[in-house]
C-alpha cells in the first residue's frame, strides 16, 4: 500500500494575534484573582502599619474660644480694609498725646495674643519648658506655633492650643482670653497715666497760682481808689490775655511731648532689653534677630551634645565657645541700641524726639512775643501798670485751670471707655472626648499604599506571560 503525499489544506490560515488565538496577549485578571490572597495580604500589612503610629499617639485635647469684633469706624469708611484694625486712637492736650483702643480688631489681637510677651508669660506660668524638657526660649518657640489663629470673613478670630493634658488645655486658652483683656486695659490705662501726672501737676500748680493772683488783686483794689479800667492799661491786658492761650497750650505741649520722648525711649529700651529691635516689625530680619535665633538654635544643639557627650569632647567645645561668640555679639548689639536711644538717633524715638525740639521752638516763638508785650506795658503809668499786671496774671491763672481740668476730664473719660471690644462668641472649652487620632484615615492611606506595592507581584507575572511580539 503506498501512501499518497501529504497535500496542503487549502483552508489553513496563518495564527493571528486575536483574543482566541494562543498568541494574543493575555488578560491581566486573571493573575490578579490568581495571587489575590498574597495581595490582600499586603494590603491588610500596609493598612495595620498606616493605623499603627496613630493608634499608639498620645491623645490630644484641643482647647478654643471664638471671639467677634465690631468694624471700626474707619474701616467702615475706607473700603476694601474690613476689620482689620483698632478703634482710632483719641487725642489728649491738643494733640501732644494719643491715646489708643488696643484689642478691637481681630488682626491686633492676634498680634497681642501672639506676641513673645505673652507667649512668655504662658511658659512661665505652666512651667511649660520644665514639662517639655526644654530650655525656655525653644519652649516659647514651640508654643507660640502651637497656639493658632484663625481670623474669619466677618470680624471674628478663633483660636485655638491643642495639648495631651486636658485640663492644661483648657487653663491655657482661659488664660490666653484673660490676657487679651489685661493687656488691652494695661495699654491704655498706661498711655493715658503717663500724661495724667503731667495734667495733675499743671491743674494744682494753676489753681494755686490763680488764688495768690486773686488775693494778690483784692488786695490792690482795697487799698487803691477805683479808676477808669481804660486808664489802667486794660488794653494792654487784653491783648495780654488773649495771648494767654496760646502760650498755655504751647508749654502743654512742650510737656506732652516731653512726656512722649520719655515714654517711647522706655518702650524702646524694654523692647531691646527683651532682644527685639523696635524699628522693625512682622518677619523682617535683623541683626539682633539673627542674633537671637543663632543662640536659641545653638542653645538647643549644645544640650544634646551634652547629653551625648562630656564638656571637654571638641564638639561640645567649639559650640560653647560659639555661643560665647553670640552672647558677646548680642551684647554689643544691645549696647549700640541702648545708646542710639539715648542720644535720640534711633530711628524709633527720632521723630518724637523732632516733634519735642518743634513744640519748644514755638513756646519759645510765643515766649519772645510775651516779654514784648511786657515791655510795652512797663511803659504805662505806675497804678496802671501795676493793675493790668495783675489782671493779666489773674486770667493767666484762670485759663490755665479752665485748660487743666478740661484735659483731666477728657482723659478720665477716654480711659474709662478704652479697653477691649469684643464678644465672647464661644467661650473658652476644650471637648470631654479627645481629638480624634484618625487611625481609619491612616488604615485606608496605608492600605492603598499595600494595594498599590502588592499589586507589583501579579503584575510581573502577566508581564512574563506577554507573547515576545507584543514585549518587542
């Protein structure tokens, strides 16, 4: 039997890359569904690792209150500034001083609340830095970006301190709000005080002036036959007398301002005393910030190398003597400060002390006009000379107790209306329950992050499947 030759199959058909042909690429599902307890493993490893800091995280409690402030006027008037700043200040002894209303706009009080002062102050009072184990200028640093502000759209300000120790959380907001009120009142009450003694003074000496002018008068005019006022140098006297107020107003002013060298030198010394350069405000840099912030940061490194090491190893050495560096720096800093206050060249009291030596040189304008028109009424007759001198002297004493009581009632009033502004719209609390450690968001990020790693292992395998063709 012979066999006949193998003929071709007219119907064959090359292999092509469809989805039924051997060679297509495969889906990629299957080795999913294949390894899929591999990858809920992962899955579940990356979620549980996610979870894990958070659920052993100390509990936290935050504290806040949330306070509303009116408009000021001005930023009613002036659009686009909303209610950003304090009430006008208000004027005292034309203008010599100004009284301001701090604590009456949330952008203010943020300031106040937030300032190094206060911040210290806080520190100081829950022996923060002793509780944190840290020196007390890194303790003011840590606190003072753990208490936020959050000003809103329509006037108010919350704020906000979160700490593991609930009932601190609680006294320190308390405490936060009891400040905002004491520095508000301690600002004006100071401002105004400062000027008081000066008004006290002037009122007391004028009405002691104005009674021996009086008695002195009486006198006169008992032992003197009664002339023709016009015979006696009247107009002289009135010409006098209406010169009078402007001269008192002047020395009032020469006072005011005198008082607001004095007080502006203080404020700039305490401020250097307390290593922060007056001239300069919000996060400018300055040499004596610089300074500051270099101590704080080398402080803080020199304790952990001590703790590490013993005094004598180098690099504790070299940090000390580094320190040592930055002291003698901030000293001299300070120093040259000081004396720029003194002399009256710091840029801080230099304008004040321009509006001072400005009022003494109108008193002295006025001064050289009054002894002008002494001179003239020297010339008068004897009697009436004497009279318009005294008659002179007398509304001399009354305008200048008329102008002293009017400026101490006008600061009695002012400082009893200064002060804080505003409404306690949710007072000072901190939750019974502690805030939530968020274990669940940090299972569902570790989670996808699991998914995504363990999806790899699948992944490469449907890769090693793929027909060469289609890797090519």
């Amino acid at each position: 039997m012979t066999t006949q030759p193998e003929q071709p199959n007219e119907n064959h058909k090359p292999v092509s890359n469809t989805p039924g042909s051997s060679s297509a690429t495969p889906p990629i599902l299957p080795y999913f569904l294949r390894l899929w307890k591999f990858v809920a493993i992962i899955t579940l490893i990356g979620g549980t690792l996610g979870a894990l800091p958070r659920l052993i995280a100390p509990l936290n409690y935050t504290g806040a209150f949330i306070i509303e402030f009116p408009p000021s006027p001005l930023a009613k008037i002036a659009a686009g500034l909303g209610a950003d700043k304090d009430n006008p200040s208000l004027p005292l002894m034309n203008g010599a001083a100004s009284v301001p209303q701090a604590g009456t706009a949330p952008e203010v009080a943020h300031l106040i609340m937030g300032s190094r002062k206060v911040i210290g102050t806080l520190v100081d009072e829950f022996k923060l830095a002793k509780a944190w184990k840290k020196p007390r200028d890194l303790a003011i640093i840590i606190l003072g970006g753990k208490i936020l502000f959050h000003p809103g759209e329509v006037g108010d300000l919350k704020v906000e301190y979160t700490d593991d120790d609930r009932s601190r959380a609680k006294a320190v907001v308390v405490r936060i709000m009891q400040i905002l009120n004491e520095e508000s009142a301690r600002i004006a009450r100071e401002t105004t005080g400062d000027y008081m003694s000066v008004m006290l003074k002037g009122r007391a000496e004028s009405e002691a002036e104005l009674m021996a002018k009086l008695t002195v008068a009486r006198e006169f005019l008992d032992k003197t036959d009664p002339l023709p006022p016009e015979q006696m140098g009247n107009t002289y006297g009135g010409i006098f007398a209406s010169l009078l107020p402007d001269i008192i107003k002047a020395k009032a002013l020469v006072a005011g301002k005198g008082a607001a060298v004095g007080k502006i030198s203080d404020l700039a010394t305490s401020a250097i005393k307390q290593d922060m350069d007056p001239n300069v405000s919000g996060q400018v840099p300055t040499t004596l910030g610089v300074l500051v912030d270099k101590k704080v940061a080398l402080t803080a490194q020199l304790n952990l190398l001590k703790l590490q090491f013993n005094e004598e190893y180098p690099e504790v050495v070299t940090a000390q003597r580094q320190l040592n560096e930055y002291d003698r720096q901030l000293k001299t800093e300070r120093l040259r400060l000081l004396k720029s206050v003194q002399t009256g060249d710091n840029p801080f009291v230099a304008p004040t002390v321009v509006e001072s030596s400005a009022a003494k040189a109108g008193q002295a304008i006025l001064d050289k006009a009054y002894n002008d028109l002494l001179t003239k009424m020297k010339a008068l007759p004897a009697r009436g000379v004497k009279y318009a001198f005294m008659d002179a002297d007398v509304e001399t004493a009354k305008a200048k107790v008329k102008f002293w009581r009017e400026e101490e009632m006008k600061a009695k009033v002012i400082t009893a209306s200064r002060g804080h502004n505003f409404t306690v719209i949710d007072p000072p609390d901190v939750p019974e329950r502690p805030n939530p450690r968020g274990a669940f968001l940090g299972f569902a990020l570790g989670a996808a992050l699991g998914l995504f790693f363990g999806s790899f292992r699948p992944y490469i395998q449907w890769y090693k499947a793929l027909p060469k063709d289609d890797i090519g």
